[in-house]
C-alpha cells in the first residue's frame, strides 16, 4: 500500500484566496483525522471521521474550515477565505484499530 | 491545564547515554497510551504503545502509571538517529474511538 497519500504537498497563496486540501486514506482504514500543527500550539485535531460520517469537528477554527469525505477513499478541507494565520503544516491520518497512520503533510503558506 | 504535557527540551545527549522522557495527562479516563516519534519537517509515526505492565521494544522502554496519570519513555544507548521530536499521545475516549491526543513533544538530539 502507498499509504496515506496527500496533495499538493506545498501550498502558498494570498490571503483571501481559497485553499482546498486532499486525502486518500489507505485502503480499509474507517477513520480519517484531519491535523493542524504549529510551533506555538503543535499537532491540533482538527475533525475526523468514521465509515465518512464525520463524529468530532469540535477542533474546527472557525467557519472558514469545512471538511467532506464524499466516499472512503477521499477527503476534502476546505478554507475559504484563508488568512494568514492558518499557515501551517495540515496533516491527514487514518486507522482501523487503534494506530494512526499519517500523511506526509501540506504545508501551506498564506501571505 | 492541556490535556497531555511533556517538557519541550531540547534534550542534548552524547551517543551512547540513557535519556528519559516523561508525560502527563490530565483525563483519568483515557485507555490507551503511545508514543510517536516525528523527524524534522516529517509526519508523526508510532514508535510504540505504552501498556499497564510496561514494556519493552529494544532499546526502548515505555511505562505508565495510571494512579499518577504519568507515562515515561526510556531510550538507552541512544544513538545518532534517535534524534527526533517525540510525542506523548492519549486515546481519551472510553471504549477507545481512535480519537488521540498529542502532547507538544520533547525534542532529543543525540551528539557525538
């Protein structure tokens, strides 16, 4: 298995645009974890999902953020309009049981 | 107070030393306990569980205390390419549901 795939892996854009991330979890795996990491606050939780039912977006900033997983092979976060302050490392994850696989990260800048 | 804490370091060891990590967490009734390991500008990977009894995985050691609410990591003999960020992590939903939480980490750099 390719394991957790990620894309794009870099991301700068301006503040105001539209930013839209994308997972493919590995294959079996019934949940999805969506993570934000910083220097200041580290690695956040940011929503998950199980069986594509999305059960916790509590770490969810703000209305800015929204997050779909249309089928169990791809999730979508979304931040519209992005600011400066969600740049950031953006971590996708999933598991089965109880280890948690993640992807090799986005890592987005927003000037 | 966070849910899981851990000093941020870093620790600087020469290669060959014993080095150990110590976690706090704050919900009693978390049931299963990790430690990740991240590399610089890597994703998180699990570098083991923590089981009630303690256990052992080479040169590494994990124990937890449950009455103390405390997990420990022991890294003997370490060398070069221990050096890494190493996170505590607590699954704090009864009955588990994969939801984890990750401490900030402590930072080890092993130097010669």
């Amino acid at each position: 298995d390719a394991g957790v795939i990620q894309s794009p892996r870099h991301e700068v854009t301006e503040m105001g645009q539209e930013v839209t991330l994308r997972c493919k979890p590995i294959s079996g795996h019934d949940y999805l974890f969506w993570y934000r990491q910083t220097m200041m606050r580290g690695l956040e939780l940011l929503i998950y999902f199980n069986n594509n039912v999305p059960i916790d977006d509590s770490g969810m900033p703000e209305d800015r953020f929204s997050a779909k997983m249309p089928n169990a092979s791809f999730s979508t976060l979304k931040i519209q309009p992005s600011e400066p302050r969600d740049s950031a490392v953006y971590f996708c994850a999933s598991s089965h049981i109880n280890e948690q696989f993640f992807g090799p990260g986005t890592r987005l800048t927003v000037l | 107070r966070k849910e899981v804490e851990q000093d941020p370091g870093p620790f600087n060891v020469p290669e060959g030393a014993t080095v150990a990590f110590n976690c706090t967490y704050s919900n009693s009734a978390s049931q299963s306990f990790f430690w990740y390991r991240q590399d610089c500008r890597k994703e998180p990977k699990l570098l083991m569980s923590v089981y009630s009894s303690g256990n052992e995985d080479g040169r590494f050691t994990a124990q937890l205390n449950r009455a103390s609410q405390y997990i420990s990591l022991l890294i003997r003999d370490s060398k070069l390419s221990d050096s890494a960020t190493y996170l505590c992590v607590v699954n704090s939903l009864p009955g588990g549901g994969n939801k984890l939480t990750f401490g900030t980490g402590t930072q080890l750099k092993v130097e010669l």
